[in-house]
C-alpha cells in the first residue's frame, strides 16, 4: 500500500529540531520520538496520536475520522483527511499536538 509521499515531506519539514524517527510501519510511515509514535501517514491521510482525554474532541474537527484500518477502533488516534492538513498552519497544528501528547510519555 502506498503512501502520500509529499505529506511526508511536509510533515518532516515541520519537525525542525525536534529527534524524530522515520519508520516505515503498516504500509505507511510513522514518526515517532522517543520510541512513541507521535504521527504518520497512511494512503494519503495523516494519523495524529492525540491520546484518550483529547480524542472526542480532535473528532469533532473538521476533516478528521476514526483511525480504523482492521475494524478495531484506536482510541486516542484520528485520521486527518488531506483537506484538513492542505494548509501548513493546520498541518503544523495537528503534528504539534501529536508531538505534545508523545511528550507526557516515558521514553521507551
């Protein structure tokens, strides 16, 4: 399965200093920091790891659904339809929050 290469770029750009690994899992790429994954990309949607307490309200977003690719739901993940990450300051935004919910984790 392929992924949206150019998203992929886009989303790398945005990391700046911040360690991120580049992983290539579940047919896309994760990024992940500290050994937590904190976003990626599948076919051509972006997966924020937002974590449970700030789920219900990241769906209620525009353009951002359930992360279910096997008909199991992962709570505390949506997808972000490339209508909600055309604009770099929204993009920015939601790799931001996955960065940040990463960062209450201990490192693995």
């Amino acid at each position: 399965m392929a992924y949206d290469k150019e998203l992929a770029e886009r989303i790398s750009a945005t990391f700046g200093t911040v360690p991120i690994v580049e992983k290539k899992m579940f047919g896309g790429i994760g990024y992940l920091l500290h050994g937590h994954m904190a976003c990626g990309v599948l076919d051509n949607a972006l997966i924020v790891r937002v974590g449970k307490e700030d789920y219900g309200e990241a769906l209620t977003r525009p353009h951002t659904r359930v992360f279910d690719t096997t008909g199991r739901v992962m709570n505390g993940w949506v997808m972000v339809n490339p209508a909600g990450t055309a604009d770099e300051d929204d993009l920015s935004a939601w790799v931001e929050q996955g960065i940040k919910f990463v960062l209450t984790l201990p490192p693995k």
